[in-house]
C-alpha cells in the first residue's frame, strides 16, 4: 500500500512538472508574439502562400487551356468572302426659310440675301460645292407673311411683278454659282443636318418691279441643280452658315 501511494505521488509530481514546463513555453511564446506582432503575421502570411499561389496557378491554366494551340493546321478553304452592300444616294432638299433674317434686304436695282434650309435623308454627309441658278427669266413669288402662307397682288412671279432673280442668274438656260466654301451638311438625324444658310446678295430686284412688293417676302425660283458629293470624311458645317 505504501509502495503503491510512493508511486502514485511521484507520477503525480512528474505530471504537475510537465503541465507547468508546458504553461511556461506557451507563455513564453505568446510574450514574444506580444512583442514582436510581425512574427505572429508572417507566420500567417506564409501558411496563407501556399493557398494563394495554388489558386493563381489554377486560375491561370484554366484560363490559358481555352486559347491553347494544337499541332493541327486548319487552312481556309478557296473562295472564302463575305458580303456587303452599297447604300442608296437620295436626292438632298432645298427649301426657303425665314430663319434667322436676312441682313440686306431687297429694293429695285439692289440686291439682297437669301436664307435656305438644305436637308439630308442619306446616312452620310453631302458635300455641296455650288448651285445651279436658272435663267434670269425666272422670278421669285412676293408674299405678305415671313411663312410664305399669303401672296401678294400685283407682285408675282414676273418682270412686272416682283422682278426678283437670282443675281448670278443669266439670260441661259441656267447658271452655276461656286459656293465660297463647300457645304458639308451632316448625315440624316444628325446635328448637322438640316444646315441653314444665308447666301449674302443672291437675290437681285429689278427696276420694274411693283410698288406692292415693298416690304413683301420672296420664295426665289427654284434651284435648277447642284454639284454634291456623297460621303467622305468630312465634318458638317456649322449650323447656321454663311456664304456667298
């Protein structure tokens, strides 16, 4: 009995001096983590390394197997093409508006300007870089509106009417008439499409014309044509323009 109480205390002691050496390395280490915190962290980071690297080094190999090359040629076989089509050249429209004002204004044997509205319906831009004006035997319609609604008596479309023409216009059947700088008006449903344009003195008044078309305003003949051109990298011409 006695033996065996001897026996029990020593293992006794033994495991009370293993627990106590234990207690103190772990206190020992967590006083040096205290004060060394790097250490605690770069033990992390380097258990976390491994992780990292091994999902990078997947990612990419699943990334590179989708675009990797094999020893197999594929050629093309002859006749290989594609298709494309051509557009379609509308024609461009011209019309009078009031908008803004013209600056000189008409009276006999004066000339006075004219303001346009050129409108686009082709998806490119039309470069414009004269017009064609017609005979000198041509005149302008008087009206009593600025939206050339109501026309006037006594100032139509004659010599003894309005006697309004085209200044540039000749006794020809027509006339071209070289803009000072192309006009460019935007493709269809863009901001540079329709262009206004005042075309400084392109109206001319003759000396015979009516008393009754003081202060009217004058639909001018219309155009016999233009030279334009279509597409082209070019940028549309600001909005409202001037020319002569």
């Amino acid at each position: 009995m006695v033996s065996t109480a001897l026996g029990r205390s020593r293992a006794d002691r033994h495991a009370k001096g293993r627990a106590a050496r234990h207690e103190a390395r772990h206190a020992a280490d967590r006083h040096s983590a205290d004060r060394h915190p790097a250490h605690r962290h770069t033990a992390s980071r380097k258990r976390r390394l491994p992780q990292v690297a091994a999902i990078f080094l997947g990612t990419l190999l699943a990334g590179s197997s989708a675009y990797a090359l094999t020893q197999w040629v594929v050629s093309l076989a002859s006749g290989s093409s594609g298709f494309a089509q051509g557009a379609t050249v509308k024609n461009i429209t011209v019309t009078a508006v009031s908008s803004p004002s013209p600056t000189n204004l008409l009276y006999p044997e004066g000339t006075g300007d004219v303001v346009l509205k050129i409108t686009n319906p082709n998806p490119f831009p039309v470069t414009i870089t004269t017009i064609e004006v017609p005979s000198s035997s041509s005149f302008a319609t008087g009206f009593s509106t600025s939206g050339l609604a109501s026309s006037l008596a006594a100032c139509g479309a004659s010599s003894s009417g309005s006697d309004v023409y085209w200044h540039d216009a000749t006794a020809s059947a027509s006339t071209s008439h070289a803009l000072a700088s192309p006009l460019v008006v935007g493709p269809t449903g863009s901001s540079g499409d329709p262009l206004t344009v005042t075309l400084t003195g392109a109206a001319s008044m003759g000396a015979t014309a009516s008393a009754t078309c003081e202060g009217g305003y004058f639909k001018m003949p219309s155009l016999a044509g233009v030279t334009a051109y279509a597409g082209g990298n070019v940028s549309p011409t600001s909005s409202p323009a001037t020319d002569s």
